[in-house]
C-alpha cells in the first residue's frame, strides 16, 4: 500500500493554527465596530470541484425515469366530525404563542405529545386545548412529478411528505390527535395574511372543517388576549384567507416556472447553475441593476465652491456663495473682493420640530438600519422575538396610527418611569402618521418589562423611546441665516440651537447645532478661497433603502420584502452593504429585457398586488376574484414559457458567459499578497466544500501547495490592512452574534506567538495521556 507523504512541519503548523472553537483563540485583540459589518452578504468565490459523473447503465436508466415520472404527492384530509360535547381546540401560529394564550384564557396544565406542546385549560367550567401549528405545515407541490414548463397542476399538501423526516411532522400529528375529540375550533395565529392561511390550512386539511370561529390581537398580554376570545368571530378573516392563498398561488407559478425556464437555458450549454427568479424578485433586481447602470454610466464634472471670510470688527465668520461654479471663466466676478465692503442681515426664524410618526415595520426597519446597522431581515426577526414574548405590538404592520383602546396610561406610566421621562410626557393624544393597516395598529410597546441585551434590547428600546416621544411637545429649534451680498454676488451661512429639546431628550435624533453671533450693516471681506470638488454618482441603495423603494412603489409586502432582497444575495446577484449589482445580476437583467421583458415589469406585479389587496377587502366572491387572478397568471406564464422555448441556448450562453465573468471578478478580489513560498503565485481566500471552511492557498496549486488555515463558523472578507509585525494582509472574520474580529493569517506571526505557544503545550499535555 502506498504511503502519504509525510507533511511538513509548516504544514502541520498551518492546518492546526486555528482551533473548531474560535472563541478559544485570543489571537489578536478583537475591534468593536460602532457601526456593525453585515455578515449575510458573502461575497468569497467557493472552490468548485470537477463533477464525476458515473456511467448509468440502460435498466437502471430506465427504472429511474419509470418512478420519477409516475409518482405522485397525493394528500386527502382525514375523516374528522366534531363532537358534541368535545372539547374548544385553539390553534396558534407558534409554541410561545400557544403558551401565553393558554395562560391568559385561565389555569393551564402543559401537556406533551412527542415532545411537543400544547395546553388544557378549564375557563368557566369549560375545557379548552391550546396547540400550536409552528408556521406552515402545508406546502403547494406539484400533483404529479416532473419538471416540464409551464406547470400549473398543484395543491397542497403536508410538508413532511415533500421532505421527509421533516421536523413538522410531529405538530401535524399532534394537530390531528386533538382534533378527533374536539367540538369547537377556533384560529388564534397571527392576524395577517400568512396567518390566515396556516390557520386556514389547519381547519380544512387537518380538522376537515369548512369555517372556525377567529381570535383578532395585537398583542400577546392578557387583557387583550381575554377580549380576543371573548368577541371571537364565528367566522375565519375569509378575504385574508383567500388573498393569502391567491398569493402563494401566484408565488409558486412564477418561482418555480420562471426558475426552471432559466436553470432550462443554461442546461442547453452543458452547464447547470441553480438560478432563481420570482413575481417581486425580477422587478426588485431591476432596480438595482438600473440604478447600478446609471452609476456606471455616470461621468464625473469637476466644480468650485467660492467661499468668503466677513468681519464687522467683533467677529468673523466663513460664507459660501450660494452657486457651485462650474465654469472657471465666472472666476472674473470674484476678482479683487478682498478688502472691500458688503452688506450684510441676519435672518432669524423659529421652527417647531414634531415627534417622528410611530413606527410600521418599514419605519423600524430604516431607522434600526440608520442608527445601528441591523439589516432589514434581521429587525423583523427580533421584532418578532419581542412580540411572542408579550414586550411589543404585532410587528408586520403598515400603520402609523394608535386606536383610542390602547390603555395609554398604563403603558405611558411604565415606560416613563422606567426612561426617566415623566416630565416630558405632556400631550393627551398621540402624534399620527396617514398610512394605515386595517388589521393591527402601528408597533407601540406593551409596558411590559425584561432584562434584554444586545440587538434585542436597541431594538426595544428603539420602539419604546419611540412611543415615548409621541406624547411629548414639539422641539423648537432656533434657525439662524447670515447672508453677504456685494455686486448682486449673495454669499451665506446657517446655523442652529436647539431652544426647546422636548423630545430630543428621549430618542436618538441628532441636531447640528453651530452657534452663529448677528450681523447686520456693512462689513469686510477680509479673504477668499475656492474649493474644487467633483459631482458624485447617484448613492447605491442600503438593505433598508431598498425595502422602502419597494414599499412606495407596493412590490411585495411588508413581511417579504426584506427576503427578497436576501435571496438576491443568496443567488450572487447583489453584493456588499452598500447594495452592487454584480456581473450576473447585470446580466440576468439585460438577458429577460431582450427575450422576455414582462418578468421584470413593475407594473404587472403592482397589478396582481391591487387585485389581492381587492380580494382582502370584499366581503363575498372571494374564490371566483381567486380563480380570475390565477387564470390571468397562467395565461402571463404560458408566454413568457414560448419566449424562453425560442430562446434557450442564447439565454442560457449569456447566463453563464456571465457567471465566469462573476467569478473571475471574485477570484481577482480575493488575491491577498505574493506566495512567499513559491514567489511566483499569489495567495487567494478560497472555500472548501469538504471542510466547510476558508482557508488562504497559493493560485499556483498544484504546483505550489503553499496553504493557511483561517477561523472557522463565519465569512472571511479582507480589510486592505496590513500587518505591522509581519507585512501579512490582515483578514476579518464576520459572524452571526459575534463581533467582527481582525486577525493575521501568519502563524509564524509574533502576534500569534502566544497562541502557538498554549496549541503546543496542548498538543504535548494530548500525546502524553494517549501515551498512558
């Protein structure tokens, strides 16, 4: 039998350099960024490995295509009466749900069903069970297998029977368990869209019932949870319903069909690439890429600003003519302003500042992205977190206003004790903003308190200072304009000084105040200086920009929005924070704008948004608006399916020409420094499928095998830093709850010493107990 050569000592250094558990090593002093990194953007090449493909023999052929071809996902409800003496089954969307429910309706006993929960609860003598569903348990699949284009034959069924063993099972199961000897049912998930549907789908696929009564809430405190049952409706929110169905209709017919009309394209090159487009996701890339094309477009015009200093014998101050020059032959009408005297006033006006509108989830997530850096996703999850703990108002709402029932006080008293606000807390009524949401009221906290930290806690405090601040009196601002004028040239400066803070004191909402002195009369210019500058490209959109760009233009909804723009980074057609389209999102864009313009049309996607948003709000015929939306769908689908049919090979050569020039632009900036190995290559953050992990190897692999081990459980980005003590590149690695940690790469770095040192000793302290 052969022997592997035997590593080196630096390899063996490399490869251990860093621990599985990275919170062991103290390499480098870790940095705290006040404004934190996004880690959900990667945007490091993975290495690729060559496919082997075996050689299929012609009856083992045939025996696959026989039984992908014929098998069926086929799903009927269970035969189900309610009882007449059974038992009220409360359905909620979540475990944390179902236990706050059940605490609130009376006395519950926690019971368990194969490690899932559910509540008994005696309510005036009545027994009522309180079980959770966790999210969907149902999914649309196709009926019969296969991957033809278009495909519009689906239905719903249990998600463990299109991914076994998966972890919903045991939910369904229990569901249907409580469900034989129940006489009532009654949906208390999250009163939105997508909630309706999960509890929807529960009534009529598990419990096999046509209608269940409906429990409506904001909050998950027990004097609106015990309001909630009381004035239950006998009916589910049937507009809700429907509207949601329809739109997970719509979502799959596009995804799917679009999707495989593209990964179609690029198979005609011999190439496969798991690509993805949908009903929001084309026109939401089509703003970024437009957006990317006019900054690449844009050419960059040099300008002058003119600037003057005037003197009135007691002070002086700097003013800027109020025109950028862009011509330098208007130069001339500055000439000889020096020493010469012009007039000058003082402007004085006084401006009331009101408190911001109370938040809806976009609100939130603009301002969490402003003030802290939380993407658009990620405050939607921690919202979420603080609603199903009882702390805030149902987070998935447009609404800027504030309902009479909200018990002010109580909440006011609370929080004001708590931010040391009581004496700023002086208006009756609420400051409001105009949009509204006719199922849940804006985000406002509950009064209730707990220990948080971290992003949970900045969010909280966010939305409760928030709260806090629509109770309290205008700011008033003191706003100040010197203006200079000589030979019709006018120059001038502002400034301002808060008078009044108000509610300036509770939220973080910065003024610049500069402290300007009054003059009036004659003056003298006593300097002047002109600074070139350049005009600026238009600014790229944030995570949270361009949520809100979809929000005014109403592509998607409030609670997709922010995947959205997660599954454009995932599919590598954006990257970074500040958001870039790259080659392949660019090309994607310019492909469907030759061969099939309607995927990535704002004004189609707006047109179906409207007709869900009609079946929402009418009060009968909801399947028939359903059954004209679909069909308008299909007949949408079915031709863009004919344009891609004609087109397959030129789409798909474009896709992937596209997909090389993406990764030879990764590769390129992910070069770190020359191989001091080989001196020839040049070292390259790299990813290995087998290990899951980063390292940094020499481009000349494999004739050079020069390679670093770099920390596991997160992205490696490079900082353009380099290392004091050893001139290595400095690295940064980003991970989820983790702060961003600079490091270098160098094991035999002195700043890495100790920690070699202790890996040693390990490594000793390990041979000696294995030899024992």
């Amino acid at each position: 039998m052969r022997k592997k050569p035997e590593k080196s000592k630096e390899q063996k250094l490399a490869e251990n350099f860093f621990p599985l558990d990275p919170s062991d090593a103290k390499i480098t002093v870790e940095k705290v960024y006040k404004k934190p990194l996004d880690v959900e953007l990667p945007n490091i090449p993975k290495e690729r490995k060559k496919r082997v493909v075996k050689k299929k023999t012609k009856k083992y052929s045939k025996k696959v295509t026989k039984k992908t071809s014929s098998k069926k996902i086929d799903y009927k409800p269970p035969k189900i009466s309610l009882k007449k003496n059974g038992y009220e089954l409360i359905i909620t969307e979540k475990p944390q749900a179902a236990m706050k429910i059940a605490d609130a309706l009376g006395k519950s006993k926690k019971e368990n069903s194969r490690n899932v929960p559910y509540y008994e609860v005696e309510r005036n003598g009545k027994k009522i069970i309180v079980a959770c569903a966790v999210g969907h348990l149902f999914t649309l699949t196709q009926k019969e297998k296969g991957t033809q284009i278009p495909v519009f034959d689906i239905n719903w069924v249990p998600n463990f029977l299109v991914r076994k063993k998966d972890f919903t099972k045991r939910y369904y199961d229990n569901l249907l368990n409580l469900a034989k000897n129940a006489g009532e049912i009654t949906v208390a998930t999250d009163y939105d869209i997508e909630g309706e549907v999960i509890g929807f789908n529960v009534v009529r696929f598990i419990c096999n019932q046509k209608d269940a009564n409906r429990m409506k809430f904001s909050t998950l405190t027990k004097p609106e949870l015990n309001l909630a049952y009381e004035s239950k409706s006998k009916t589910i929110d049937w507009g809700q319903a429907i509207a949601g169905e329809t739109r997970h209709y719509l979502d799959w017919f596009y995804g799917i069909n679009l999707s495989r009309a593209l990964m179609d394209a690029i198979k005609q090159t011999g190439r496969f690439k798991i690509m993805s487009i949908g009903r929001v996701q084309g026109p939401a890339l089509n703003l970024i890429v437009n957006k990317e094309r006019k900054i690449q477009e844009f050419k960059s015009q040099k300008y002058w600003q003119i600037f003057i200093k005037i003197n009135d014998n007691k002070n002086e101050i700097e003013l800027k003519y109020n025109k950028d020059i862009f011509d330098k032959k208007e130069f001339t009408k500055f000439e000889n302003l020096i020493g010469r005297t012009a007039n000058a006033k003082t402007e004085k006006k006084e401006e009331n500042l009101p408190p911001n509108v109370p938040f809806n989830l976009t609100g939130l997530q603009m301002e969490a992205y402003r003030l802290y850096g939380i993407t658009p996703s990620r405050t939607l999850q921690i919202a979420q977190s603080l609603y199903l703990a009882g702390l805030i108002s149902y987070p998935r709402t447009s609404s800027q206003k504030l309902p009479d029932s909200i018990n002010y006080k109580e909440i006011l008293k609370k929080l004001a004790e708590n931010f040391r606000a009581e004496k700023l807390i002086l208006r009756e009524k609420p400051i409001e903003g105009k949009k509204t949401d006719s199922a849940h009221p804006s985000i406002y906290p509950t009064g209730e308190i707990e220990n948080l930290s971290g992003e949970e806690e900045k969010i909280y405090n966010l939305i409760a200072k928030r709260f806090l601040c629509l109770f309290c009196e205008n700011a008033i601002i003191d706003n100040k304009t010197i203006i200079a004028e000589i030979d019709n040239l006018k120059f001038s400066t502002r400034g301002s000084e808060v008078r009044k803070k108000a509610w300036l004191e509770i939220y973080p909402y910065k003024i610049k105040e500069t402290e300007l002195p009054d003059m009036n009369g004659e003056v003298k210019i006593t300097d002047l200086k002109k600074e070139e500058k350049e005009t600026q490209p238009p600014r790229r959109y944030s995570p949270a920009s361009i949520v809100s760009e979809l929000e005014k233009k109403n592509l998607g909804t409030k609670a997709t929005r922010a995947s959205i723009i997660e599954t454009l980074y995932d599919r590598g057609y954006i990257k970074e924070k500040s958001i870039e389209a790259t080659p392949l999102g660019i090309s994607l864009i310019e492909t469907l704008e030759k061969y099939s313009p309607v995927i990535i049309e704002e004004e189609l996607t707006r047109k179906f948004e409207k007709e869900m948003n009609s079946i929402q709000e009418s009060k009968k015929n909801f399947e028939e608006k359903e059954r004209k939306i679909i069909e308008d769908a299909k007949g949408t689908i079915t031709n863009i399916s004919k344009d891609f049919e004609k087109n397959k090979l030129k789409i798909g050569t474009e896709l992937i020409n596209a997909q090389t020039k993406l990764w030879e632009k990764q590769k390129e900036e992910n070069k770190l420094n020359v191989c001091p190995k080989c001196q020839k290559g040049m070292l390259t953050i790299m990813y290995s499928k087998k290990t899951r992990r980063y390292f940094v190897a020499c481009d000349k692999y494999p004739e050079c095998k020069n390679t670093y081990s770099l920390p596991p459980n997160g992205i490696i980005k490079k900082t353009g830093k380099i290392c004091e003590e050893c001139g290595f590149p400095i690295l940064m690695r980003l991970s989820k709850g983790k702060r961003p940690w600079e490091f270098c790469f160098n094991p035999e770095c002195p700043t890495n010493s100790e920690w070699v040192k202790k890996r040693e000793e390990a490594k000793k302290v390990n041979e000696n107990q294995d030899t024992k």
